[in-house]
C-alpha cells in the first residue's frame, strides 16, 4: 500500500508533462517493481507479465477488427448505409437526426470505432443536417453521441480489451451489449424529434418506393457484417477472433471486388495505418498487464476497498461505485487505459460478491461511452474538432442532453439488469 501514492504521483506527473500514456503506466510499473524487490534484478519479472498481458488469442480480434473498419471507411459501405437509413426515414420530423443516429449505430455495428464512425457518417451527414436548419451544436452533439454507441454494438474493442483482463466471454458481452445500445439510439431519436418539433425544422421529401428498393439492396451487403458477427458467433460457426478475421475478408471482397472502391495500393495503406493502431493498444496492453500483476500482487485492491469503507459494499453500491469511478476517470484519461488500470482494482470485489462480470462489463462499456463525450478531454471531442475544424467549445455546448440520455441509461441497467442480460437467457 506504501508504494501506491508514489507510484501513481509519478504518472499523474509524467502525464502532465504531455507524456503519452504508455510512459506513465511503464514507469509507474518499474517502479512498483523496485520497490517490491528493492532492485532491478527481477525485472524480467515484468517483461514476462508484460508479453502474458497480450498473450490470450482472443485479443487477435483487435487488429482484425481495426484493419475491417479502416477498409470500411475507406470504401463507399458507411455512404450506402446511410441512403438507406435516409430512404426510409429522412422525410419524417426529426428525421434527419434520427437518419444519423440511426446510421451511427449500423455503422458502429460494422466498424466497431467511434472514431471511424464520427468521420465515416459525420462527414456527409453533418452538411445536409445544417443546410435543414439544425444549429450546430446539436448536430456535432448527436454525431460524437451516436458514434459513442459503437462502443455497445458488437463488435467492441473496449470489452475485449475487458473480456480478457476479467475472464469474462466475449460473446456474453457482446449480446449484452444490443439492448443498451438499441435503447440509446430509441432516447437519442426521441430527443432528436423533440429537437426538431421545438425548433420547428422542416422536413425532407419522401422518396418513392422504388427508389427505398434500390437503396435497401445497395446496403445489403454491408448489413452483413454484424450478421457474420452475431449470428456467425451464436449459430457457433466462429469464435470471436474468427469472426473478426472473416470480418476482414469480407470488407477486401466487398470494398476491392464488389464496390471497387479500394486499389490494391490503398489496401496496403490500410495496413499500415491498422498496424500503427494496434501497435499503441498492445504497447498500453501490456503495460497494463505488468502493472495490474503490481496491484494484485501488493493487495492494494483490497486496502483500496477497505480504505473507502467498500470492503463490505452491497452488489448495487459496487456497481455504483464502479460506475462513477469509470465516468471520472473516462473524463481525463483514454478509455483503453481506464480499464487497464482499474478492473484489476475492482475485480477481487467482483468476484468476492459473485456480481456478474457480464453485467459490469456492460456498465463500464456505457462509462467509456460517455467518457468518450464527457469535457474535458473526450476522445469523441477531439475527433469531431478535428474532422469538422470546429472551436472545442462548438462541440460540447450541446452535449449535455445527451450525456443526461446516456447517465439515464446507466441508472436503468443497474436497476434492471435484464435490460442487458436477457438476451443471454434466450441463447
């Protein structure tokens, strides 16, 4: 417990001198390791927590799932999402709004990014919902918002990353994870209605019949993925991983042979840039690995527990706690490395108290989601200041609403945790 203090004081300071988040947890760790064994003479110690902490085959999804959305993006499958999405509901109040929650989500359904999905639907969306009269504000809001749903729909890096640090299945969690995020996307099409009934924005015409045809069969073959993911993992034709990998194959056939969106040359560029990714997550991964072995080793969940009178906590207080902990910490810090460093602190009360693992992992994936969108230093914010080229303060002014959507949403699936976990009792 003595060593705590000074180890996170050291990364709370290296953070602040703009270190990349890497640093910190790499020499919190060799710190942490010193002060155990008064030396570096069992530092290897480390590095083999290290390569254990990306060692479980399951954590091949990651990459797989990367390099799938990189070429998503790149290929015209968001653009026939949304003309679909648009066919069917743009010409209703509020439509357009909806339209892009709405596609937010299918395309998180495919990517499984946030970030991908704010450039890939935010881009053509944002211009025709201004030119409608939409201010804004709302309209940076609602896309960062939506976007943040790709963190539930299957597939998820952020429970992967969770699944395998808990020893939770990842195929629980990603089911786990419909109905709450099909729940958001209902609260943020209804506020979307609202918005627009309040404000008086003008609706779009209605296309002909004909033309929803045609842009219902243009999507059917990017509506395939979550197909492949969700019925491939529960018809039990794929493992997690192999979908992920089959979800690849997929997007080059579709993107290189089928829509012939992507050159050969851009393939190896979405490589690249997918090997680039995964190379920061495995660094902070295995980083994480040899810092929670630290914490575990020296009982410091337990005298953290303990010293905020926890150590005889009730399911729903944990839960409570868990929660809060995740939406502070998601505000100044990558989500990724939230869960690194603190699941391995709440994992002993976890299993102490039999909570289901599947249920937590679904209310620190909410968490992520709002930390993505949560001042000051949400990742979604910073895409969408970056993509859109707007003031940070344009972003977040109209975040609030949305935020109190996704809290409400907390709040219901700790008070009614078969909001996420009946679709397992239906497996």
């Amino acid at each position: 417990m003595e060593m705590m203090p000074l180890m996170f004081t050291v990364m709370v300071v290296l953070l602040l001198l703009g270190f990349p988040m890497k640093i910190p947890l790499l020499v919190g760790s060799l710190i942490g390791f010193f002060l155990m064994f008064d030396s570096f003479e069992h530092a290897q110690f480390m590095i083999q927590q290290m390569i254990a902490g990306v060692k479980p085959a399951s954590l091949v999804a990651i990459p797989m799932f990367i390099l799938a959305a990189d070429i998503m993006t790149r290929g015209h499958s968001a653009n026939r999402l949304i003309d679909m999405v648009m066919a069917y509901m743009g010409h209703r109040k509020g439509g357009l709004a909806v339209s892009t929650a709405t596609a937010c989500t299918l395309f998180g359904a495919v990517s499984g990014s946030t970030q991908a999905t704010v450039v890939a639907i935010g881009s053509p969306l944002r211009p025709k919902l201004l030119e409608n009269g939409y201010n804004d504000s709302f309209v940076l809001s609602l896309i960062v918002n939506a976007s943040g749903i790709a963190l539930l729909i299957p597939p998820s890096i952020g429970m992967i990353i969770y699944g395998g640090i808990s020893h939770t299945s990842i195929s629980d969690l990603f089911i786990a994870g419909l109905m709450p995020g099909l729940l958001l996307l209902l609260l943020f099409s209804m506020y979307s209605v609202y918005y627009a009934k309040k404000h008086n924005i003008p609706t779009i015409d209605k296309v002909s019949p004909q033309r929803r045809w045609a842009m219902t069969k243009q999507a059917i073959w990017p509506l395939g993925f979550p197909l492949i993911i969700i019925v491939g993992i529960y018809g039990g034709i794929f493992s997690p991983t192999e979908a992920a990998s089959t979800c690849v194959l997929y997007a080059l056939i579709l993107e290189v042979w089928v829509f012939k969106s992507l050159s050969m040359s851009e393939v190896i560029d979405s490589a690249k840039s997918s090997g680039l990714i995964t190379a920061v997550v495995f660094i902070l991964v295995a980083a994480g690995a040899a810092f929670s072995w630290i914490i575990s080793y020296a009982q410091i969940p337990q005298a953290v527990m303990s010293s905020i009178g926890l150590a005889d906590a009730s399911k729903v207080e944990l839960l409570i706690v868990i929660s809060i902990a995740f939406f502070v910490a998601c505000m100044f810090v990558d989500s990724i490395v939230v869960i690194l460093i603190l699941v391995p602190i709440f994992l002993p009360e976890i299993e102490r108290l039999e909570l289901d693992k599947v249920l937590v992992g679904i209310l620190i994936t909410l968490q992520v989601a709002i930390g993505a969108v949560t001042p000051p230093f949400g990742c979604n914010i910073f895409t969408a200041v970056a993509v859109f080229r707007r003031p940070y303060m344009d972003v977040v002014k109209g975040l609030f609403p949305f935020i109190l959507l996704l809290l409400l949403v907390v709040i219901l699936v700790i008070t009614f945790p078969q909001i996420a976990l009946f679709p397992l009792d239906l497996i």
